[in-house]
C-alpha cells in the first residue's frame, strides 16, 4: 500500500506469480505493463530473461520484496498503439 492508501504493483517490486492452466510459477522484479494484442500483460524480469504474462492468465501474485514508494502511473497510463 503507498503512503495516499491505495494499492498497485510497484515497479522493481519482486512478486510471486501464478499463472495459466498448469499454475506455472516465476518469481521475478516487476517491469511494468505491455499490450499484447488485444491483451494486457504483466512484465515479469525473472533469472535474466522477461516474461509477458498475460493478465488474464494470473492466479495469484504475492509481494516478496517491495520497492521504495515513487509517484506511480495511474493503472489506465498504458500506451495501446
């Protein structure tokens, strides 16, 4: 949670996440969000490689190691273009 109350993925976070049908696994410092498509993903830096995970495909993502608090972009800043 930031300082105003309010919840968000944190850039250079590490996160847990579980995703697909299988519940793969990867833990990996959050990047931030790409468009793949018509699909929103989540950009994972995981064991020097980058996952784009689907949002739609996450079952779950816990927060291992937060990032310091900086002016963070409102959710709906994504460039789709």
């Amino acid at each position: 949670m930031s300082e105003d109350g309010s919840y968000g993925l944190r850039p250079d976070s590490v996160y847990t996440v579980r995703f697909g049908k299988e519940e793969d696994e990867a833990t990996g410092t959050f990047r931030g969000y790409a468009v793949i498509g018509s699909e929103t993903a989540v950009v994972i830096e995981s064991d020097r490689r980058i996952l784009y995970i689907p949002a739609a495909a996450i079952v779950c993502m816990a927060l291992v190691e937060q990032a310091p608090d900086r002016k963070q972009n409102a959710a709906n800043d994504i460039y789709y273009g």
